[in-house]
C-alpha cells in the first residue's frame, strides 16, 4: 500500500545517496546499502511508535510496515511524533506514512490502518528484519499476537518504554527466551495483572522510582503518564538496536537480558534477569506493590 495523499514532485529526483550521505563515517557504504535493503515493522504509532518511524527512516531504512487504527487527539500533543493542530482527527497510520515519504519519497510503505489482529500478522511481519512494539501499554492481547508471531516466524522483536525521562529496552529472539516466559503470563491471567507483570518486567532496577509514583497510573482508566523526552530517548535507543540487527556490529543482547536509562536520574542499569518475572526478587516486587499500592491490588483483583 501507499500513503492516502500523493508524495512530493521531488521524489522523482530524489538521490537517496546524498540524503544519507552524513550517515558516511558511522556507518560504511555498504553497510548504508544494506540498510535501504532493510524492513521494520512497527505495531503503534503514537508515544514511541511515530518517533520509531522518523528515526529509522532518518537512518536509510528502506521498508516499512506500519500498523495503527488509531486517530490523532488533542492528549497526544504531549509526546506523539506526529500531533499537530493539522493532523488533529486524522488516521495515524497515514500522517506518520506522509511524513517518511516527505523525508524518504522513495520508501516502501505498506500500511495497516486496521492495526494488528489475527488475519494479518503474518502479512506484517513479511519480510522484516525486526518487529518493533509500540502498541498501547494496556493492549495486552495485541502486544502477545505481536511477539508470538514474531517468534514464529524467525524475527527479533523489540519492546521498549518511555518510562519518565528515560527509556528501557528488551529483545526478543526467536530462539531465545519468548516474551510470554520472560513477563510470566499464564493462561487465564486478568488484564491488571498482565499489566503489573509487564510493567515490573520492563524496569526490574526501577530507575525512575524516586519521580514516578505507582499512584500516577489509572489502570481502570487506561491512562499513564507519558512525556517527550523519554518518547524520543527510546526512540534513539530503539533505532540504535535496529541498526545492529541490520549490522550485526556486536552480539545481540536478548531476553532475559534488560536495559534502562534514566536522564533525570541519570542512573544507567543492564542486567540479565534470570527466569525473568520467575525471578524471586520479582516475586518479591510484585507482592510488595500488591501489598502497598491499593488502587494497583484493586485493579488486579478487578480483572482477575
């Protein structure tokens, strides 16, 4: 598919090598080459998901698949690569695609208005390098479908968050552990309770802990506070961590193994979380929160 409005005249003279040409010197001619060759698919396009796509496609990636039913509203000025008064109502699947073409006009775009279900993952992830998770914390179902299928069909796939003023990082390789392991969901878990797991699982250091109230997420609600700054250093982050699957300029550091960043903090944590949430200080965590924070445990037991 193509993007809904026409890209620019310019594109017909468009000289992808002197786009990318400062890219030169970080990264190799032919390494630039591969790059273009390359394929991202990006599940959510709005916190973290539109800024994953101008990135990469600042980068010299050459293909996308883009998956979003989403629409753009006035909250998501705050943080969302592509809010503005313009694109205010309008699908976010077709601003962020009209914003890589204006950027890339010879890009491949294939589009996903209906966002990610059942009947179209394997159509998505065809032929990416990489899977990339920017759904909506509390979607849940559709972040699982993600991953699973993603391991299925021999991809990494990435999650990262904007927690506060930083950023954390997991991957997920197909031959190593899978995300369902690594966050411990079980069948016949409720939604607060996959939640709880995920947001635990995301940031076992807890980086952000002296700023970054329990209190301050409503999962009743499904709302979190989310901020610019950590959008676009997981954005950066994430885009680094494309490049090396693309690159392959060191190994690649998989689940069990974690990342966060903290600017505020500034406070930097890496580790690998051994059985991930299995882990008996993330069993201890998880009780201690249940056991401190009221409206977490009400919400748990809500979804139970």
């Amino acid at each position: 598919m193509s993007p809904a409005r026409d890209r620019p005249a310019f594109g017909a003279a468009f000289d992808y090598a002197e786009a990318f040409s400062r890219n030169l010197g970080l990264v190799t001619g032919e390494e630039q080459a591969r790059l273009r060759r390359a394929r991202v698919a990006i599940a959510g396009l709005g916190g973290v998901g539109g800024a994953y796509v101008l990135a990469l496609v600042r980068l010299g990636i050459g293909g996308f698949a883009l998956a979003d039913f989403d629409r753009f509203e006035l909250a998501n000025m705050n943080r969302q690569a592509g809010a503005t008064i313009e694109t205010l109502g309008r699908p976010k699947v077709e601003v962020m695609a009209e914003m890589a073409a204006a950027i890339n006009p010879a890009v491949d775009l294939r589009l996903f208005p209906a966002g990610l279900a059942g009947d179209n993952v394997a159509a998505f992830l065809d032929g990416a390098v990489a899977a990339i998770d920017g759904i909506d914390f509390f979607n849940m179902a559709a972040r699982r479908l993600l991953f699973r299928a993603a391991r299925g069909r021999g991809v990494h796939a990435l999650t990262a968050a904007p927690v506060g003023f930083g950023a954390t990082l997991h991957v997920f390789a197909p031959d190593g552990m899978a995300f369902d392991e690594y966050f411990d969901f079980r069948e016949g878990m409720g939604l607060g309770e996959q939640l709880l797991n995920f947001a635990l699982g995301l940031a076992p250091k807890r980086a952000h802990k002296s700023y970054f109230p329990s209190s301050a997420v409503d999962v009743s609600a499904r709302r979190a506070p989310s901020l610019a700054p950590g959008c676009f250093l997981t954005a950066g982050i994430v885009a680094s961590e494309v490049a090396n699957l693309v690159l392959r300029r060191r190994p690649v550091r998989a689940a069990p193994h974690y990342f966060q960043f903290d600017a505020l903090a500034q406070t930097y944590k890496t580790g690998r979380l051994a059985r991930g949430n299995r882990h008996p200080l993330q069993r201890a965590k998880k009780w201690w929160v249940l056991r401190t924070s009221p409206e977490l445990r009400d919400a748990v037991r809500a979804t139970s």
